[in-house]
C-alpha cells in the first residue's frame, strides 16, 4: 500500500493541533472567582469549591480585608487580573456590593449573587435595606474599639446559620472575620449587572438581609432568580445547590465562547 506524503503529512498536522485543540476546549472553561460576605472568611466556600473543581473549573476564593469597600475590591481586582481566561464573579452577602463593582473588569463575563446585595452606583449596602423591616441577625453586633462588628456565637447559630449542624456553625462562629461597621453606608461605585447577565440566589429563610430584598433586586437587574429554602449561609447549608446555579452561569458563558 502506498502512502503519500500529504496523507503523512496530515496525520502530523492532526496529532500536533490535537493538544492545542484540548488546550482551548479547556480553556473555554471560565474560572470561578468566589468572594465572601461580612462575618466570613474564604472558608465559606469549603463545600462548594469541590463541586466546582469536579466539573473542570478553576476556583479561587478571595479573602478580604473587610477593612472598607475600596479595599475589597482591590483584593477582588487582583485576583481577577490574576486568571488568563473569562472569569464568572461569585459574591455572598457583602460580596455582592464587591463583585457589582470589581465586575466591570472585562474578564468578567457574569455575576452569581448569593443572598446578596446589587447595588446600582451610588447605593450603599444601608440604602438597600432601609425600606425593609430590620433582620434579627443584625440586632446586636458586637463593636470593638475601631468599629469593627462580629457576631455572638449565638446570633451565629440562630440567624447567620441556623440550618446547619451547632458543631459547624460553632466553627463558622469561631473563623469569622470581623468588618468594619462604617462598611455599610459606603456608596458602591459600579454596577457591574447592568451591562453582564447575573444570577441570584436568595434565601427564603434568611434573617441577616431581609428576603423581601432578593425579588426587587433580581427584577431591576433583570438576573435569573432562584430561591433556596435556606438560611443566609446557604454556600454552607446547600452547597450543591449553590454549585449548580454557578455552574449553570458558566456553562451560559462556555456556550457563547
């Protein structure tokens, strides 16, 4: 049988483009970015991390300083010009007053909000919840001598997390990061969902945010609204949930890369 050289030749060409073309395939894959709320570390993300990586993504989880709005976003920012590729920009609670502004960066292609706030520009974290009847959770924080608030470990297992077993939200209580009080009233600066679609996951059953929020939010910025019937810990007490409705953000992503 003769074989000629242009056959021979295409037979190289496939086996070279072969890993460049599985390079690219998992390339396509957006790299999650995950950014935590007020009262929480980066360890809020521990059950939802391994779901994430199961399905091929990258995941990296922001600690931030909490020490204002503007230093957390930095902390965001970098991160995200960290990644080579599309980035899906998650935030839980305080994270989303962050991600609506660290996501106007155009690595940046969608926004998971999880029982969060979505501030336009202007709004602060305390306009947002002035219509709405106060949150028990937020009744007594405790102040230290530079305004930085925590939560008692039993307002922590009463309403931070009261859907998760007392031996975990013990540790919650335990690992949380403190957050500058004056937080709250600073204005965001960017409104990263009017121009990027966006997801958000509200908690029926959460007595940190008021839940009447999640459905006024999720119409003005015309994001997809899905409800768990969860505590304001959700990433920790329905994780797969939660992946699944990150995952779905990504895949949204994929197919138009």
């Amino acid at each position: 049988m003769k074989i000629s050289f242009r056959s021979i030749f295409c037979a190289v060409l496939a086996l070279a483009l072969g890993p460049v073309r599985l390079a690219q395939s998992q390339s396509a894959k957006p790299t999650v970015v995950l950014v935590h709320g007020a009262f929480a570390d980066g360890a809020s993300w521990d059950k939802v991390i391994p779901l994430l990586e199961a399905k091929g993504h990258k995941v990296v989880a922001v600690h931030l300083p909490l020490s204002s709005l503007e230093d957390d976003v930095a902390v965001t920012r970098r991160a995200i010009a960290a990644q080579n590729g599309p980035v899906v920009l998650v935030g839980h609670s305080w994270g989303g007053m962050v991600i609506s502004i660290a996501g106007t960066d155009a690595k940046v292609t969608s926004l998971v909000y999880v029982s969060a706030f979505m501030p336009s520009e202007g709004e602060s974290a305390s306009d947002l919840l002035k219509p709405y009847a106060p949150s028990p959770g937020t009744a007594h924080p405790i102040a230290d001598a530079a305004g930085f608030l925590t939560l008692s470990r039993a307002d922590i297992q009463n309403y931070f997390a009261p859907d998760l077993p007392k031996s975990e939200s013990d540790l919650v209580a335990v690992i949380q990061a403190p957050i500058r009080g004056a937080n709250f009233a600073e204005p965001a600066t960017g409104a990263a969902w009017k121009n990027k679609p966006s997801w958000l996951i509200a908690a029926a059953k959460d007595q940190m945010i008021n839940p009447e929020l999640y459905p006024v939010e999720a119409k003005r910025a015309k994001a997809h609204l899905v409800t768990l019937d969860s505590s304001h810990a959700s990433p920790l007490s329905h994780p797969v949930d939660v992946a699944k409705v990150i995952e779905e953000a990504c895949q949204a992503i994929s197919d138009n890369l």
